[in-house]
C-alpha cells in the first residue's frame, strides 16, 4: 500500500508528488491522459515545444515560487507581449499608449488618452450596471470596448456580453505608458525544452501509472494507498449529485506550416466577432526559435459537456453556490482532499498552483 495516491499529474499533482516523496512518502501519482504534465503538456514537433492545452506562461512576483520552480528548469526570460487584431487593424495588449496612440490619431499622451477614455465612459455610464457589457463601458468606454472586448468576450464565454454578469470583468488594465508587458509580476519566463520535462523531473522519483482512470474503478484505487490527493473534478467525483458544474472547454486546430514565421508573435488575438477562433499562438516565439518551419494552434472556445475538457470554471453565483454544496461533501472525507484547479472549481494562476499545493502538502504532512 501507497502512503499517498495522487490522481493527476499536472502542475499540482506534480508538486504534491514531489514534496511528499522527498518527506520519505511513498507516492503513486495516476493520470486517464497518455502523458504527464496535465494542461501544461508541451510536445516536441520538430524541434518546436507545442503547447498542446494553450499558452503557459510562467510568471510570478512571490521570489520563494521563483526560486522553487528554477529547482526543475532553467528559464528563458520571455515577457508575454500580445498583439489583438480587430479586422484588418492591430493593436497591442494590454490596453496602453501604444493601444490609444493607434486607436485615436489625435492621442499622443497619457493625459490626452486619460481625458478620451474618460469622455467616453462619462457618455455611456450606468450607476450600477447590469451586464458584463454596461460595466466594460462604465470602465473604459465604447471606443476599446467595441473593437477589443465585445467580440472576444462573446466568442469566449458563447454569449452576448449584455447576458454576462458585470462581475465577470470586475476592472480592466489601463497603462498610461508605453508598456506591453502584459503581466506585471517580476519573474517571468518559459522553462527551456518545456513544461513536460519540468513536470518529469517533479516525478523522477516516484510511481506513475498513465492511461489510468480513477473514476472507472474508484473502490480499486482508493485501496491502493491510505491517503488520496483528488485533482480531478468535484462534481465527476460524487457522481454528479446535484448537477454538473459548468466550465467553459477549448478546441484547438494545429498545424505545422513550411515557413519559419506565420505571425511574428507567440500570441494574437482576434477580437473581431466575425473570426470563429479567440486567438492563434505561435509555438516557436515562446523560446526564439530559429526552425525552418513553424507550429500554429487556433483556439475556439466552446460550451463544455460531459466527456469534453473542462479549462475555465464559470464563477457565477450559480456554480458557487452548487460547488458549495460539493465543497461540504468534500470536508466529510475520511481519506481523500481535494485540490486544484477542477478539485476546488477555481481558476488557477500557475504560481498559485504551486503555492496551493506546498500548503496542501504542508497540512498533511503535520496532521
């Protein structure tokens, strides 16, 4: 028998496995994918690390995270710059001067684009908005709303923005500089030869089982070991009792193309409601690549259903007050916790992945 069965190995999984196996643990970490690494999965194609659930990229302003994932891997110092393309227009994120100096031709500094953008919200303000589209507008007026949020929000989310609770965009950045980094965390970076050989040197150390679905044969593997770290779903956990938790999923399209360079930049979204994918990433600016050819992946965001991925959790007031009802189930466990981005039906940020799993690990291992 295991000391600790830990279902999923991604970011969370990982760590846990790691910190439990150095504490003299012995540790089974099992996973339904094909490989390890969860939703931080790179794939080598030719000579170009892909990110096969989406762009990660690592960035944090907590120095011990820095200093701890820098135990696994060296980092290439990459600052994420995106650019958003609105029709045939392009414009850089976050909203800043580039942004308004391209937006209004007669802009050129920050008190001229702070009085626009006031203008603007002043013409369209509502005391307390109602909808996602009323606050946008309250926040930075209709000019950016209309050609960099409208569209992409709608395709994210499957609805119209005025059907989107206001809370969902509780404050927008806007830099009265000439700065297009888009995170404002002090360490960022993508770890060279990728996530997916971070995450192996994690599991170095202990047993890992691929291909090996805990739900199918829960009494089996619940048997396996005296403690059970659970990352998967809640809801899928307890059968669904009170009803599925709702989540938004990602489909992407990649594909290799015989030029060393599609777009110039590792991101670029697509804002236009008339374009059916959120954004394209280019796989190979992540680390300055150098390769003859080049790996896009175009992401459509969709409705989740049972049996499809589950990415974001749809924080509503619904859904909260449905985890609650799982979250009370959960403390009720003899032997198994919950964590992790689907365990606790929360978005995670990679940082905060890691320093949520060292605490979980820190709680068992002085229970």
């Amino acid at each position: 028998m295991y000391d600790y069965l830990i279902v999923g190995s991604g970011l969370y999984g990982a760590v846990c496995a790691y910190e439990l196996s150095r504490a003299g643990k012995s540790v089974l970490v099992i996973d339904k994918r094909g490989h390890i690494g969860g939703n931080v999965y790179t794939e080598c194609v030719g000579g170009i690390n892909v990110h096969r659930y989406g762009a990660h990229i690592f960035h944090t302003s907590d120095k011990k995270i820095w200093e701890y994932v820098n135990r696994f891997a060296e980092f290439h110092p990459f600052v994420n710059q995106p650019i958003a393309r609105y029709k045939n227009e392009i414009y850089n994120l976050p909203f800043n001067m580039n942004t308004f100096t391209k937006l209004w031709n007669d802009v050129f500094t920050p008190a001229q684009a702070e009085e626009r953008i006031n203008a603007e919200r002043g013409e369209n303000f509502v005391a307390e908005p109602k909808n996602l589209e009323e606050q946008a507008l309250n926040l930075v007026g209709r000019t950016i709303y209309e050609k960099l949020i409208k569209g992409y929000t709608e395709k994210q989310w499957g609805r119209a923005c005025a059907d989107l609770p206001a809370f969902i965009i509780r404050r927008l950045p806007v830099r009265f500089t000439f700065d297009n980094n888009y995170f404002d965390d002090v360490y960022q970076g993508i770890p060279v030869g990728g996530y997916t050989k971070f995450v192996a040197k994690m599991l170095a150390d202990v047993d890992v089982q691929l291909k090996s679905d805990f739900l199918e044969d829960r009494e089996g593997y619940l048997a396996l070991a005296r403690r059970v770290i659970y990352t998967g779903p809640i809801d899928a956990y307890y059968r669904y009792r009170f009803g599925a938790l709702e989540y938004r999923s990602v489909r992407f399209e990649t594909e290799i193309l015989d030029i060393p360079n599609y777009q110039g930049n590792a991101v670029v979204n697509y804002t236009d409601s008339d374009v059916p994918f959120t954004r394209i990433i280019e796989h190979k600016h992540f680390e300055f690549g150098t390769q003859p050819k080049t790996v896009i992946s175009r992401e459509y965001s969709a409705e989740w259903k049972r049996g499809d991925e589950p990415y974001y959790p749809v924080n509503d007031t619904k859904n909260g007050r449905l985890y609650e009802q799982y979250r009370v189930l959960a403390e009720d466990e003899g032997k198994v916790v919950f964590g992790g981005r689907l365990g606790q039906y929360r978005y995670y940020d990679m940082d905060d992945t890691i320093a949520s799993a060292l605490d979980l690990v820190k709680a068992e291992l002085t229970r």
